[in-house]
C-alpha cells in the first residue's frame, strides 16, 4: 500500500514537470544565443568578420596572429611559439652547458646575446613569410569563391599588416629571448611563458570588471599590444574599441622587449654563465 502511494505521488508530478519543461528549453535557447551577453553594438562588427566581401574580414585573414587564432585580442599559437622560440634560443645553452665554449670564443657576452637577438629575428622572419604565403592564399580562396567579391583593401594597407605582423613576430620572439636570459632555467621560463598567456586575459578581464570598462591600464600588457599592433583597430571585433592605434601598441611591445632584453643583457654580463 505505502509502495503504490509513493509511486502515484512520483507519477503526479510528472505533468507540471512535462508543461514546464517547453519554456525551460526556451529559455536556455534564448540565453545560450549567439547574440547572447553581447552588446549590441558589437554585433555589426563581429557579423563583419565572417563576409569575405567586408575589409573588417579581409584584415582578420591577412592578420599574420589570426592564422594562429590570436585574432580578435587573444593570444594565439603563433604569439606563444614566438615567445617559446626565444626563450629556447637562450635557455637550451644554459641547459646544456653550451654556453661556456660561447663565452671563450667570444668573450663579449653582449655580442653574444646580440648574436642570438639576430638568429631568433631571422628565424621569426621566415615564420612570417610562410605566414604570409598562407594568408594570403587564404584570403584568395575566400575572395574567389564569394560570388561578387573582390579585395576591398587598398595595396597600402595590405603591405601594412603584413609589415606590423612581421615586426610583431620579431618583438615578440625578443620578448622570450630577454626572458629567458633574466630567468635562465628552461623549465622556469617555460612556466613563466605558460603563466603569461594564461593570466593576461584574466588580468585584462578582472580590471575591464572592476573599472566597468573605464580603465585602459590593461591594455598595456604585452601580449594584448601585440594582438592590437598586428590586427590594428580596423579588424573590427573585440580590437574595435581599443584606446589607441597599431602604432602606439607596436611601440609599446617595442619598449616591453627593450626593458626585458636591457635586463637580460644585464644580468648575462653581470653573472657567472654557469
């Protein structure tokens, strides 16, 4: 008797359950949109990303960060093996010993570190150039099967991002390269580097947060000015409502390497090598 009471009880609830389950689903639709948490006005800009016809599209495709998906103000693999590459250039002599038979061949430690500057800016310019390759095979691919659509970007401009993202690239494996001079464990550097792009966002999110958007003090974080110095403001998106311009993010990743290559070149003279 007390079996089939608990089983009634169990079946009456059911229905309401049944009846409420319609508007729950709508709900969850309507909050899980693709226009969902976004403001309105963003939503031109990011439908601009995906019309082949469109400039905002167009610089997204040539942006050498985007084809490693650091569009759009994150930091994408191809920000990350620039940083590695750097760091690795300098950490493995250190790991390895290597870096003794250097220093008496040439006992000028800053040639040194030049010398390495040199190797890993060549190295990042090579990257860049399969880079460019495929972007810009990418954006032709786009453009020929678009039906009515052609290249809206003037030459100028094209050349333009192309030559922010190579200079990105290059600041960027300098970044790493100063890094991992200052810090000399491979593995530490690693983790550093690992930290940093993991903790930026949430920096630059925490502060966007707490200031309600009112705050451009983290803006001026490494990663982000590169994203910013390659795309440029005209990429539309997330980058659309940047403070300042391509120039002044590129200058301020310049002097982000240039603090950290000037403290790597003083602690490698300073210090013992081994």
């Amino acid at each position: 008797m007390g079996a089939r009471v608990r089983r009634d009880r169990r079946h009456a609830g059911r229905p309401g359950f049944l009846i409420a389950l319609p508007r729950v689903l709508d709900g969850l639709l309507g909050a899980t949109g693709p226009a969902a948490g976004l403001p309105a006005e963003l939503g031109p800009d990011l439908g601009a990303l995906a019309d082949p016809a469109l400039p905002a599209f167009q610089r997204s495709v040539l942006d050498l960060l985007a084809g490693g998906g650091g569009g759009g103000g994150s930091t994408g693999l191809t920000a990350v093996c620039m940083l590695l590459l750097g760091a690795l250039a300098v950490t493995t002599d250190f790991r390895t010993g290597g870096v003794v038979p250097t220093a008496l061949v040439q006992p000028s430690r800053l040639r040194v570190l030049a010398g390495k500057a040199g190797a890993t800016a060549t190295v990042a310019l090579l990257v860049g150039a399969g880079l460019v390759v495929v972007s810009a095979a990418g954006l032709l691919v786009a453009l020929t099967t678009t039906p009515d659509a052609r290249l809206a970007l003037p030459a100028g401009e094209v050349l333009g991002i192309w030559a922010r993202g190579l200079a990105v690239l290059v600041l960027l494996a300098w970044f790493g390269l100063g890094l991992g001079t200052l810090v000399r464990g491979q593995v530490a550097t690693i983790v550093v580097v690992g930290a940093l792009v993991l903790l930026e966002p949430l920096v630059r999110g925490a502060v966007a947060l707490l200031s309600g958007g009112t705050s451009a003090a983290a803006e001026w974080l490494p990663l982000g000015l590169g994203s910013l110095a390659s795309a440029g403001p005209g990429a539309g998106g997330l980058l659309a409502g940047a403070p300042f311009g391509a120039a002044v993010a590129l200058a301020g990743l310049a002097a982000w390497a240039a603090v950290l290559l000037g403290g790597g070149a003083w602690s490698f003279v300073r210090r013992d090598v081994v």
